[in-house]
C-alpha cells in the first residue's frame, strides 16, 4: 500500500483538475493534458 488516504489522493487529484493538468474523460479514465512547450 502507498501509505495515502482514498480522501488524500482525491483532493490531490482534484486541485491537478483545476488547474488544467488532468483531464477526466468518462468510462475511460484520467489523462494529463496536453500543454504547449514553452521555449525561452
């Protein structure tokens, strides 16, 4: 086991959603979202 509570990875998961980093797509999961490459 990880050591993490079921609400600990929610609320996790849940601020990475907010933030645009994952997108839910129902009956296929969790994906992380395409960003653009920022070149400097």
């Amino acid at each position: 086991m990880t050591g993490l509570s079921r609400n600990t990875v929610k609320k996790a998961l849940d601020v990475l959603k907010a933030e645009g980093l994952l997108i839910t797509a129902p009956g296929r999961g969790l994906f992380l979202a395409e960003r653009p490459i920022i070149e400097s």
